[in-house]
C-alpha cells in the first residue's frame, strides 16, 4: 500500500485495451506493454511491387531466350565440327573425301551416309550395306526398295541434327533418319547440276586434299538447312521462302524462269528427310543464292540439278564447315561474289568480303 494511503488500482490481465485501428483487430503486445498492430501491404503497394516484377520479367527473358538460342547455336556449330573431323579422318583413311552422290545406281549414298563410321556413330555405320539402294526409289529403267538398308535408313543420329531446329529431329509424318546438315556440291553454276560440280561433294566425286587448289580453309564441306514440314504442310511463297522446296516437273531444267512460277511444279515438304541419300533435297546444296535467302529453293525432278541455298534458324546468318574443319558463322549480307567463290574447290576467286 502506498503511503499516502491509497490503494492504486493495477488493470486486470483481462481488462480490454482501446484499439488504434479498426474495430476488431487484435493488438500486438511489445515487452513494454503498450499495444500496435502489426503493419500489411496496402491495395497499392501490393500493385507496384506486382509491376516490378513484371517490368524485371519482361527485361530477363529476352536474355534467357538470347542465352538459348546461343547454346543451342553452339551445339549446332559442333555437330558440324564433328562431320569436319569425320571428314579429316575418312580421307586419312581412303586418301579422299567421300561422294555427294555415291555410284553407280542404285549406290546413291550421302556424304554423311559415308562419314557415319568416322563419326563414334558405328552402331548405325554397321546396318549400312553400300552396294544396294540406300532407300526406295525409282529410275526411268528400274525401281529400288532399299529394303536392306532400311534399318539404317529409319535410325537417327543426334549428332547430324540441329538442335535450334524446330521439327524437333524429322520431318513430321516421316520414319527416316533426318539431317539438318548439307554437303557443298559448288557454286551452283550450269543449273547447278550435280555432274562434275564445282565443289567437294557431287556426283561420284573422290576429291582429294591436293584437289583443292583454293585451300582448304578457303573451301566449303558443309553448312544448315531446316527440315521440311512434311507433307500436307502449306506450300511457299514469298512470305515463307525457307519452308518449301519447289520440284519442277518432268524434266524441266531448274532456269530462272522456270523456278520463278510455282505453277510449273510441286511443293516438296521432305526438305533433309534422309540422311542417307545424296541428292539436293536430302543431303546437298548450293552457293547459287546467298544465305537465308528470300526467294524459295528450286530443283529439277532427279533433284540432281538445282538452287538450295544455305539457310539456318540463327539469326543473322548460318555456320558453314570448311574443308580444313575449321567454323565460320556467315552472315546473311555477305558478299555474292564471295559466297560463290568460298564454294568452289578450284576456281582460283578471292574468298574476301
């Protein structure tokens, strides 16, 4: 009891404090007894940190997307390194690089057909039996069903694949063994035909190191291609030149003209269907237009003649495979006359931009 007398009356543990907020809300009690309450996001707080969320989203993803594409742009870069390697080490074997075209009929193998057991891709290198047909086709003269090597002709091979492709590894509705990867037959010079070409790979080529009198860090092996949509895919034109094939009629000759009027053939969606056939349309192509160029590839009938340009899902430009095994990424606004002359094996031109 104090001393003046008088009782001091303490709270009770159950009297009721007065709130500072709104009614109902339960006070916070700090070790000095006095009551808060404890603080939330206001409506418009919560809205603005929601907004620099989506503002920080909206700046990263465009990098992750770029940090994508340049991985998987580096993983195509090295699939064609290993055909470059495969490349230096067929010809230390057989003292020659293989065939864009392999002969005689029906022997119509791919380059990349050959290069498979230099390439660790054994397993599928032993299903391949290179004296019949490489897969079904037919001849004015004869019909081939390629039944002996289809057990090759359906397998895939990661390494031949780009993995910025968006088929995702073949051309829809096919069972074959897809590439993304095609062998220079040249510059694309007499219609780009496929006989005595230009450049390393064609008909039953057996080029040499020593053959090569522009050298071979000046000379194209290999460069990309996108696979074809498949059939019933929609047909080209102007608007989407990479994503069709025009295949004339008959025997038409793959002119100007005649490559300029889609009425005069087909669209062919199969673009690098198999990888073990060599022929424009699977394995091979030109320097006759630039890269990724606008206007839509065109090919005779025989896919022996025509214009298929290097074209790759990159932006800018596509990687091209010299001959010595070396990597150049190359722009889409590099000069004409360079991108003929890189082409060629013999044609003594400056490779110079």
């Amino acid at each position: 009891m104090p001393r003046n007398g008088r009782a001091r009356l303490l709270p009770s543990r159950s009297a009721v404090y007065p709130l500072h907020g709104s009614a109902g809300a339960s006070p916070s009690r700090p070790a000095g007894g006095r009551a808060t309450l404890r603080g939330a996001f206001t409506l418009v707080e919560l809205l603005v940190v929601i907004a620099i969320i989506g503002v920080l989203i909206a700046l990263l993803l465009p990098a992750v997307q770029a940090a994508r594409a340049a991985v998987r742009r580096s993983a195509c870069a090295n699939n064609l390194r290993q055909l470059g390697l495969a490349m230096q080490n067929h010809h230390a074997a057989q003292q020659k690089f293989p065939p864009g075209r392999g002969t005689p009929s029906p022997r119509i193998f791919s380059p990349q057909a050959y290069l498979l057991p230099y390439m660790e891709q054994d397993v599928i290198g032993r299903l391949i039996d290179y004296t019949d047909a490489p897969a079904p086709f037919t001849t004015p003269t004869a019909a081939y069903n390629g039944v002996r090597n289809q057990p090759a002709a359906i397998s895939s091979a990661a390494v031949l694949l780009c993995p910025a492709d968006p088929e995702g590894g073949g051309v829809p509705g096919s069972a074959y063994g897809a590439t993304n990867y095609a062998g220079c037959a040249g510059s694309g010079a007499s219609l780009g035909t496929l006989t005595n070409a230009d450049g390393v790979f064609f008909l039953g080529s057996t080029v040499r190191v020593k053959d090569i009198t522009d050298g071979t860090s000046n000379t194209a092996a290999f460069s990309e291609r996108p696979l074809g949509h498949g059939d019933g895919a929609p047909g080209g034109d102007a608007g989407n030149a990479a994503d069709a094939v025009l295949e004339l009629l008959a025997s038409a000759d793959p002119t100007p003209s005649a490559c300029a009027a889609p009425g005069g053939g087909s669209w062919n969606q199969e673009r690098g269907e198999k990888w073990i056939v060599g022929n424009y349309n699977n394995t091979l192509y030109n320097h006759a237009v630039k890269p990724n160029a606008q206007t839509w590839d065109c090919m005779n009938a025989t896919q022996q003649k025509g214009n298929l340009a290097a074209r790759s899902p990159h932006a800018g430009g596509v990687n091209l495979l010299l001959c010595d095994g070396s990597l150049r990424f190359i722009q889409d606004s590099i000069d004409p006359i360079a991108w003929t002359a890189i082409a060629t094996r013999a044609g003594e031109e400056s490779t110079k931009e």
